[in-house]
C-alpha cells in the first residue's frame, strides 16, 4: 500500500524521499522503479532522437536525462502487461492515440490545460551479453543482459494544430539498455 492507501505501486524507499519512482539507469543502481517487485525489466536511458514537427520543422526528442523502463511481474500492489517474444529476449512497449493533458506552463496555476494524443512504440532486444547487477544493502538482485533499445513516437494537439512524429524506429539510439530479471524487497529474503 502507498502512503495514502491506494493501490499504486509502492516507491523503493532509499530511491526518493518524496515518493518518486524515477531514477537514471545505470550499472550501479536498482534497475525497477518499485518496491516488492519481482519479474523482468528493460531499460535504457540517455535516450535520443529526431522527428518533424508539422510535416516541416526538424526537432530533436530526449536528453541526457532521459530514461524509459517497463516491467512485467508481481508486486504487492499492481500489474502491468506489454508484449514479450516467447523467448523472453525482446519486450515491446506500444499504446496508440492515447489521450493526454499537454500544460506547457505546468506548475503554474494559471497553466491552461488542452487534450493531446500520443501513440509510441519502444522495443528492447538482448544482446546476449550478460550482465548482473546486485547490492545487499539496498536489497536487490538483476541477472540480465545489455539490450538494444530503439523508440518511436508520435504527438498531437488539436487545439493548437501542432502535430510531431519521430524518424522511425530504427533511427533512434540509447547509451545504456538492460533486459533481464529483477528482485526486490519483499522478494529478496
């Protein structure tokens, strides 16, 4: 349960104070973002790319700060679902024309909030090279291996006819993915 006894999944307590379940990816830390988690995980950050806004405008996405993970497993509190190939080498992550508020002037209380749309696929693929990340300390285990990542990504919104879509799959490049096996917390007695 989280602070306010919802169902959200639970935030691991030494990653932020406040409640946030993000954090860069990297070799030395916790690879999910949750508490009393136990199933597999991709990642990858540093993530970049380029795409057209309007049908003319060249414009980049990502920044070195950008990071993007999945999971599929049990925690306590929730479930999620995206497709992985039979031999658990290859995750996708896709959603298409989903809804979305777009406040550019977020946090500010007069910030006007309009509907976007977003649809974005990612995939990661094993490299085969394995990789094991573990700290006793903090209680979590990784058995995996170093993964291609690659994203593509669409955005709109009506009300200002503004429209934005990635190059495609292909062209888009991260410094550091995994795929591969995650246990935390609860799980990791």
């Amino acid at each position: 349960m989280t602070a306010n006894d919802g169902t959200d999944p639970c935030p691991i307590p030494w990653l932020d104070k406040n409640g946030s379940h993000n954090q860069p990816t990297n070799r030395s830390l916790e690879p999910s973002h949750i508490d009393r988690f136990k199933g597999r995980v991709a990642r990858c950050s540093t993530f970049t790319g380029m795409g057209t806004g309007n049908h003319v405008n060249r414009l980049a996405f990502g920044s070195p700060t950008a990071d993007f993970g999945v999971m599929d497993g049990e925690n306590w509190a929730a479930r999620t679902s995206l497709t992985t190939s039979q031999d658990g080498n290859t995750m996708t992550l896709e959603t298409k024309d989903v809804s979305m508020v777009d406040q550019p002037r977020w946090p500010a209380l007069d910030s006007a909030a309009t509907v976007a749309h977003m649809s974005f696929k990612m995939v990661w693929k094993s490299t085969g090279e394995a990789i094991n990340l573990e700290n006793p300390a903090q209680r979590f285990h990784f058995t995996g291996t170093r993964a291609s990542c690659q994203m593509e990504a669409q955005i709109g919104v009506p009300s200002i006819h503004f429209s934005w879509k990635s190059d495609p799959l292909e062209t888009s490049k991260r410094d550091f993915a995994i795929l591969g096996d995650v246990v935390n917390g609860h799980y990791d007695s």
